[in-house]
C-alpha cells in the first residue's frame, strides 16, 4: 500500500502542476510523529527495537500544498504511514480493545479558484490492527459549484468503470454508502452531488486494494478532464458567492462528521495535514436561499441522491446561464 499511495501522490501533483501558472506552486512538507516514550523499571525511555510497540509510535507523512495558486484556490495532496495505539472512542467503534495500530493511506483535495470547476476530494487507506485484524476504506467524490449535469453523468460514469471491472455490484454499493456518508443531516443535502465511499472493508480481500488501485488510476480521468474543459470560462460575482457558501457546507461537514478529520486528531496525526482540506475562503450567510430560477436554485436540486448513470440530459439546460 505504501508503495502504491507514494507513487500516485508524485503522479497526481506532476499533472495538477500543470494547471499553476508558477513553476513549483506545490510545497513539500514532511512530518514524524513522535516515538512512544513509555515507563519501564521505573525509567521513562523510548522503546527499542526489541519492543513490540517499537514501530507502532512513529511512522509519518508529507504532503504538497498550494494555496493561492493562480489555478487553484488551495489544494493538497498527503501521504501517511503512521502507527500507535487506538484512542478508546475508536477502539469502541470498532468493538475492539485500544490495540496498536498502523495506517497507510493517501488522502487529497481539491480546491479551485473558479467557480465553474468542482472541487474533489479522494481518500484511500488500510488500517491494520496488532491482532492481525485489517481493513480498507476510502472513496471519492464530487462537489461541484455549477450545474454542468453532463459532467457529472462523465464523473460517475468513469467511476462505475473503474469499480465494476473489480467486482460487479461495487458501484451501487458505493454510490449509496457515499449518498449517505457525506450527508448533513442538519440541513438535509449532501455536500456534492457523491461518488464512491467504503469503509471497514475485509483487509484480506485483495479486491480492496485493486479497488484503491483503480480508483486511483482513474483519477485524472475524472477529475483532470473536467478541469481543462473549464479552465478557461468565465465567471461571475453571483458564481464566486455561491461556491464559497456551498465551501461552507463543505467545511461544516468535515469538522461535524468526517471520520479521517476525527480519527487524526484522536490518534496524534498532523494538524496542518488533517485541516489541509478545508477551503481557503467560505461564506455563511444567514438563510441563505438561491434565487428562484438561477443557476444556483438548479444546482442546489443536485445535492440529493441522484442516479446520474441513467439521468438524461435534456431535463436541463446546461449552457443557458452563462
């Protein structure tokens, strides 16, 4: 898995450069967690190489970053092979003892300055425990911030591909998981218009991690596409509003509810990489309610569960705002 994640964040940052007008707008940074420091005959000590915990206290990541680009408004792209032992309310979620832990994943976002390009974020993981016991998880979705109703039928097409060649069946399965998962109950709309969300997924199936690979690999197609047939649109005031309230969903549903947010925090992740997602400039304004008629009234009807692999384009006029 570590190979893997390394390899797609090098091959994902090369092609998202691409779109920065300054060379090298994407910064490295790099972080360790702190190696467990444990008491033994009566002297606190780091653990040597002998003790089993040893490897389960360090570990760490890096990720590349840009925020203020000429593309995009802030985006980034982590990696992280990180252990230790699970905090007790994780342990109790998982119904399982506070066990040693190491994790591996690759988790990134998507943030542009226009307003006619979405945003999209993209998580892979594995989660192995100290009693063998092992899962994956991950996903990716969609938020767009304009209703461009054939991109997103192209999103989700690419999607079904790129799951249904591993197993038939996965896509509806993970489409509904991902409807539901990144949801606000508070307001009763999900954050984007989905995509695919498993979790706690058998670690010894290695379906899962050709999943991850796929999903992986079928990235640029789903997302880069979208990006270079708008990244030369024009926009509007009205459409920056409306992106940086729609941020604030996006913000509201990370710090409620997004499980990676609170188990990096619970289990000594890096902060700056954990808050790496949230957007740069969002808008909460009181009672909010699109216009009657307007491209964001349209939009705002996109943020159900929706079967996009058979919705048909004519039930909307896609170009008649602009």
């Amino acid at each position: 898995m570590e190979a893997f994640v390394s390899k797609l964040q090098q091959s994902i940052v090369a092609e998202a450069s691409l779109f920065e007008k300054q060379a090298h707008a994407f910064r490295r940074y790099s972080w360790r967690k702190p190696s467990l420091v444990t008491k033994r005959e009566g002297e606190h000590v780091a653990l040597d190489a002998k003790d089993e915990f040893e490897q389960m206290d360090q570990g760490g990541g890096n990720y590349f970053v840009v925020e203020g680009g000429s593309f995009f408004e802030k985006a980034g792209v982590n990696v992280s092979s990180v252990a230790g032992k699970l905090s007790e309310d994780v342990a109790a979620a998982l119904s399982k003892k506070a066990l040693g832990f190491h994790a591996c994943g690759i988790s990134l976002i998507f943030h542009p300055r226009s307003p006619m390009i979405p945003s999209i974020h993209m998580n892979l993981r594995r989660l192995e425990l100290s009693d063998g016991s092992a899962w994956y998880g991950g996903g990716l979705d969609l938020t767009p911030y304009y209703p461009f109703a054939e991109d997103f039928i192209s999103f989700h097409k690419i999607l079904y591909e790129a799951s249904e060649k591993i197993r038939s069946g996965w896509y509806h399965e993970f489409k509904k998981n991902c409807d539901e998962y990144f949801y606000l109950p508070h307001r009763k709309e999900m954050r984007g218009i989905g995509g695919l969300f498993y979790d706690y997924k058998d670690g010894a199936d290695e379906g899962y991690f050709q999943l991850a690979e796929s999903l992986g690999h079928a990235f640029s197609r789903a997302y880069f596409s979208l990006a270079e047939k708008h990244k030369d649109r024009a926009y509007t005031p009205e459409q920056v509003h409306f992106q940086r309230v729609r941020r604030g969903r996006y913000v509201e549903f990370n710090l409620l509810y997004d499980r990676g947010t609170q188990f990096g925090l619970k289990n000594g992740g890096h902060v700056e990489a954990i808050f790496m997602s949230l957007p740069l400039h969002v808008s909460f304004p009181h009672a909010h309610v699109a216009e009657k008629g307007s491209f964001a009234e349209t939009m705002t009807s996109y943020y159900q569960p929706i079967d996009w692999l058979n919705y048909k384009t004519k039930n909307i006029e896609n170009t008649r705002y602009i």
